[in-house]
C-alpha cells in the first residue's frame, strides 16, 4: 500500500465518522418534522416518511452543520436551516425520479416513491416537503435571520436553479433546443457547468449560506463559502457522472448507465473518464483552498470536497 493510498483510507475513513456524526444528529430531527397533525392525510404523511428518512449521506444537512461550525455558530442553531434543505433535496428526488422526468425506478437501493405508493401520491409528497421545508426555516431561524435565509432557499429551489438547470437538463436531452453534440467540447462542457452550477450546485450553495447565516457569519466568511460551494458542486456532478458511468446498481443505490443509454451529455462522455477525473480533483483542491482561511473550524468541509470525488456511492 503506497503513502497515497494510505491518506486515502485515512481520509475515508474519517469523513464516514463524521457524516455518521451528522446522521445521528439529524435523523431524529428529520423524523420530528413529520409528526404531522390530525388534519395530516396518512397515506400522504407515510410517503413523506418514505421520501424523507430514506438511507443517505445527509450530505447538505452537514453542509449546512459544517458551514455554521466553520463560521463560530453552533448545530443547534443550524438544525431547523439543515432539515429544511434536506426537505427540498428529497423532494426534488421524489419528483426528477417521475415518469414524466427521469423515469427511475430505484433510489438509494429502494423502490422510488412513485414506484413504492403511486404517482399522484409521489406528486403530493414532493409538494407537501416543499412547503414545510419554508415553514420549518421560517419558524426555526431567528426572527433577524428568517426571511433572509427563506430567499436564499427559494433562489435555490427555484427556476433560477434547481428548477431551471433540470430544465434545460430535460432540453438537452429531448431535444427542445438545438443539439449540442456536434458542438466543440468547450461549449458542451460549459454547456454542463452551467446546469450543474443550477441543478445541483444551487442547493450546495444555499446549504453553505444558511450554515453561515445560522451562525451570525458576515459578508467576508459568506463569500468563502461561495467559492467553496460552487467548486464543490462541480466537483460533486463530475464525480455522479463517472458513477454512472463505472459504478454498479448495487453500490451506487440507484440505476447506472441511465446517462449513455439517453444520449445526454455527461463529463465522461465528452471529455473522457480520465480527464473528468482529473478535473473533479482539481476543482476539489479548489474547494478545499477556499475554506482554508477559515481554519481548523472548517477542516470537515476540506476533508468532504477531497472525498466526495472518491467515493464509490
């Protein structure tokens, strides 16, 4: 075993300790929310349960944990900003998982819901964790720090966003603009940086400011969470897509391959598996160089951009 490969075991093994450390804290949390009240249809409260409390990695809960320790803040203080963004985060699943979307039937080694109770259902359930996510960060923030933090997660959430880089993900692939395949790789590739950027890097962000927001942080340690954010989620969708790409259905918890199989566009297959890889290291160390001025507060940000594109699920 080469020294390189010992940081990595090392490295591995210590940002599993702490995402556990996240799951432990969060996860009852997570299970609070959805006490529900009498008016509360059961069989819609049993999807929410079903779509929420699935297996994960509660990666933007610790985003938004870290964050908040990174600037001084407490995760006390962070927790309602955390169960909200994994509200919006689950509910997205629920909903790209649709027929009408990406079509999937497994998550995280499980029935989609969609599969698991039935469509409308699906529908309902990404619709009521939508508005409870708002409800829990505009009723769990400080009065000072509710609206603000509201609008940064419905800029996320948004067509800004999330909403919009999953269109213009489904227009690439349908075929409702023009095709971008014959086009050189450098238009493709920022082709995909911008969907990412949208897509998945906008709840990244809007994780990290709420992390920071919760803690009291000023404009200064703000902006470095940006620039760590938007290297990470970069970082995070390169390394998704080489899953897809080399991963198996029963590691990675979901269907592989999907991406080839539609023709989309993926890193892999317009810049190749080695270049791609190449890139989410970089973009990692780039992550992890922004956080540097914060210190030791915020070594599990560094450790999590540096493992994120190592992982094999």
């Amino acid at each position: 075993m080469t020294a390189s490969t010992i940081t990595a075991a090392c490295s591995d093994t210590e940002i599993r300790a702490a995402l556990e450390k996240v799951r432990g804290f969060i996860e009852p949390r997570l299970e609070a929310s959805l006490a529900g009240s009498p008016e509360s249809a059961p069989r819609l409260v049993d999807a929410m349960r079903y779509a929420l409390l699935a297996p994960g990695k509660r990666l933007r809960p610790a985003l938004v944990l870290w964050a908040a320790q990174a600037c001084g803040g407490t995760w006390e203080g962070a927790a309602p900003a955390a169960v909200a963004v994994e509200m919006i985060h689950a509910y997205s699943l629920v909903h790209d998982d649709l027929p009408a979307m990406d079509d999937d039937d497994l998550r995280r080694g499980r029935p989609t819901c969609h599969r698991a109770f039935d469509e409308a259902t699906a529908i309902l359930c990404g619709d009521a964790l939508q508005a409870l996510a708002f409800e829990i960060l505009a009723t769990g923030m400080p009065a000072n720090g509710a609206a603000r933090g509201c609008a940064v997660l419905a800029r996320a959430a948004g067509a800004e966003a999330l909403v919009g880089g999953q269109m213009d993900d489904l227009a690439t692939e349908r075929g409702w603009i023009a095709d971008l395949r014959p086009e050189p790789a450098t238009v493709q590739v920022a082709w995909m940086e911008r969907i990412n950027r949208r897509k998945t890097g906008g709840l990244f962000h809007a994780a990290l400011q709420l992390g920071g927001l919760a803690a009291g942080a000023g404009a200064a340690r703000l902006e470095l969470l940006a620039t760590f954010g938007a290297a990470f989620g970069q970082a995070f969708q390169i390394a998704d897509d080489l899953l897809d790409a080399e991963g198996s259905e029963a590691t990675v918890g979901k269907r592989v391959g999907k991406d080839a199989d539609r023709g989309k566009l993926t890193f892999p297959t317009v810049l190749g598996t080695a270049e791609s890889r190449r890139r989410a290291v970089d973009l990692a160390d780039a992550a992890a160089a922004a956080v540097a001025p914060l210190g030791a507060a915020a070594a599990e940000l560094a450790r999590l951009a540096r493992w994120i594109v190592t992982r094999d699920h």
